[in-house]
C-alpha cells in the first residue's frame, strides 16, 4: 500500500509498503484550514471518476471499502475517490463548532478533487450526511459535478432533535447505565451520541460536527435537479417516505426503496450498489452519445 500526501495540489509519497498498482492508495490533502483529509482512490487514473462520501460517525473503510462499493465500481469501468471526512477516520478530528462549517466541507472535497482530478467533474455518491455534503456540494460547486446519487437522505433535517448540551453531558458521565441515560438525553440524541461514543470515534469532535450542520437547514428541493440524480433509501427507513416523496417532485430524479432495510443496514445492500453503478454508467453513456453542453449537467473535464 502506498501512503501520499498532497498540499496545494502537490502530492508526494510519504510511505511505500507492499502492493501493486491494483492496491487502493492512502494519501491526504490539506483541507480548510489545513486540517488534514485522508482519502483513498482505486481503479483506472483515465476512467471517469466517483466521489464516495461517507455518513456520520463512519469513515471510507466501513461505508464504501469493506462493503464492496469501491470493487463494484471499479469493476464497472470508474476510478474512485473515497475521503474520511473531517473528523472521522483518519483524518484529522478538530474540536471547534467553526471547523465543521459547511463551507469547510465543501473546501476539504475540493481539495481532494483538485489533487486527484484538477478541472474535471465527477459524479457524487453520498450516504446520509454524505448525501447532505454532496447535495450542498452540487449546488456551490455544478461545473464539478456530472451526477448525484444520495442514499438515506436527511430529508426532514440533518440531526433533528440533537441537544449538544445534553450530548456532551452523557458522554462525560460515568459509565453507570442511570448517569448515562438522563432524562434530558432525548431518543434522537441519544442515538447520535451511540454513534459518535462508537470504538475509533472523538465523541468530542463528532457532537461538534452534529450540531454545527444541524444549524444549517437542509434544502433538498433547491436545485437539486440540476444533474442527473439518485435517491435511495430502506423502505424500514424512517427518512423512506420523504426520499420517495421528494423524487417525485423532481424532474427526471429517480428512486430506489431497499425493502426489509433500514437506515443502518441500506448502505451494505448489494442492489443498491449495484444500481448506483448503473446510474453513473447510465449517466456516461447518455454524455457520449450527446457530448454537446445542452446534453449533459453542467459540467467541465473528461
């Protein structure tokens, strides 16, 4: 495997270990405010490229690696990108409620595209707060983007019913199960801090990143058809019924429902793998066949 560091679209090699060229390389850029966003890529450096953005409290190994995302899609003729993003994985984890801005998403996926594919577009893949990121992602950045695919999307609001306050209290408690589970330690609150507290996670860092998105309103109705898009969701996922819903309101928008999936097991299902890398190779071939600007989502690069 082989370690690479890249700052301001330079990139250099920190560590060699075994592997050859068919091994995904681990390398990192400088994001906003140079904390460091660690990312992985595999398959073919001319084939047109997938962004995978992982959800909260997760990290590009357990949402996208050993779940067979990068294989199927490598398989499927594409070159992928796969980042931890701030805070998880490994890349690095600050503390401040400013450091995970959305514009500080947006500047870290940026810099990982800049370093890997300087001036091209790539499609979007993105789970539950992945799917908020690429969403927003499109909307600042169209000429970067040829599709978007969200699965589980946060369609009523990202970390509804989240209390930081509450959050940090219970993380700081003792471990007796009456400290823990105090009566202000809302179901919805209760669950992110289960989530954040998971093994190689900083709860510290990730109620952070909870409650500086959830101060920003989720909009996905807002150009959200302005590339070709993908909505899938579990059909035992509570957030279903508004993926469903709001594909239908969106021109050309398709949707896939995942029956006896919830929001925990969607992201491992086979079919939804498998049709995420039919809609981008569906999406390719549609710009191949009229590569002209009126047949393609706006769009710059391969």
């Amino acid at each position: 495997m082989t370690v690479i560091e890249a700052n301001g679209g330079r990139i250099r090699t920190v560590a060699v270990g075994a592997g050859g060229d068919s091994q995904p390389e681990v390398r990192s850029v400088s994001g906003a405010g140079g904390v460091r966003i660690a990312y992985e890529t595999a398959g073919a450096a001319d084939a047109p490229t997938v962004l995978l953005v992982h959800g909260f409290a997760s990290d590009r190994r357990s949402n996208w690696i050993r779940t067979r995302w990068v294989s199927t899609l490598v398989d499927a003729g594409f070159r992928v990108i796969a980042p931890d993003l701030r805070g998880h994985g490994e890349s690095a984890r600050p503390r401040s409620l400013a450091a995970y801005a959305l514009p500080a998403f947006r500047d870290d996926l940026t810099a990982v595209l800049d370093a890997e594919a300087p001036g091209e577009s790539v499609h979007l893949i993105g789970y539950s707060l992945g799917a908020r990121l690429v969403h927003d992602y499109a909307q600042t950045h169209p000429e970067r983007v040829r599709s978007v695919t969200m699965g589980g999307p946060p369609v009523d609001g990202s970390f509804a019913g989240f209390d930081l306050t509450a959050a940090r209290a219970a993380t700081r408690a003792t471990a007796r199960a009456d400290d823990r589970e105090g009566a202000t330690l809302n179901a919805e609150t209760a669950r992110y801090v289960g989530m954040a507290s998971s093994a190689g996670n900083d709860p510290e860092a990730l109620l952070r990143l909870a409650e500086a998105v959830r101060r920003r309103a989720f909009r996905p109705r807002a150009g959200a058809a302005a590339h070709p898009l993908f909505i899938v969701a579990g059909e035992d996922d509570p957030v279903h019924e508004g993926s469903r819903m709001l594909a239908q309101e969106l021109p050309g928008a398709r949707f896939l429902g995942l029956p006896g999936r919830d929001h925990v097991s969607a992201v491992t299902s086979r079919v939804f793998r498998t049709a995420a890398a039919a809609f981008v190779t569906d999406v390719e071939e549609a710009r191949r066949s009229d590569p002209s600007p009126a047949g393609r989502p706006p769009a710059s690069g391969r």
